[in-house]
C-alpha cells in the first residue's frame, strides 16, 4: 500500500494568501546579484578601490530598499554634505531620506 504524504505547509501557503506568490523568482533575483559580480569583484585595482566599491553598493542597496531612487538620492545628499554637521549626519541615510520626502508629500 503506498504511503501518502501531505504536502509541507510552507509549499501551499499561496493556496491560503493571495498575496503569497507561487514562486521563488523574487529570491532567486536577490541571490543572483552577488553570485554574477563576484569574479569582478576580485579585480578592485586596490584595497581602496575595494574599500570604495563596498561603500557604493552599500548606498545603493540602502536606497533600493527604503524604495527610493539611488541617483536622486545621491544628487541631493551630496549637495547637502558640505553644509552637514557631523552631529546630525544620520538624518541623511537614505532611509531619514525617504521618511523626510515622504512627510513633505502628505
């Protein structure tokens, strides 16, 4: 007599929340990205370049996830760096960033 088994639980949570997709291609994507750039990665010129890289796709990462253009961040906060104090600098990471333009649009 074969044995049956019920499928796991995590595997048809789509079946009970609409908003669950089916798939995994969101994932997948976010993985993608580190696996394709890591051979370049390797070649940085320097420990500097390196250094700077990190530092790059860290502001962009950032940016992607409090849903908020990279370049247009870039382009305000670099403008606003000279006049800066050290003190306060924390209201201009991108996700201070977001909130602040976010509450000027309500």
């Amino acid at each position: 007599m074969p044995a049956t088994h019920s499928p796991q639980p995590t595997l048809v949570v789509f079946l009970d929340d609409g908003t669950a997709p089916p798939h995994n291609n969101t994932s997948e994507r976010l993985l993608r990205s580190p696996v394709v750039g890591r051979k370049n990665w390797l070649f940085a010129g320097s420990q500097g370049g390196a250094r700077a890289a990190a530092i790059h796709f860290s502001i962009v990462l950032s940016c992607e996830l409090a849903g908020i253009d990279p370049m247009a961040y870039l382009r305000d906060v670099l403008g606003l760096l000279p006049e800066a104090k050290l003190s306060r600098v924390w209201e201009l990471t991108p996700q201070r960033w977001a909130e602040r333009f976010a509450e000027t649009a309500a």
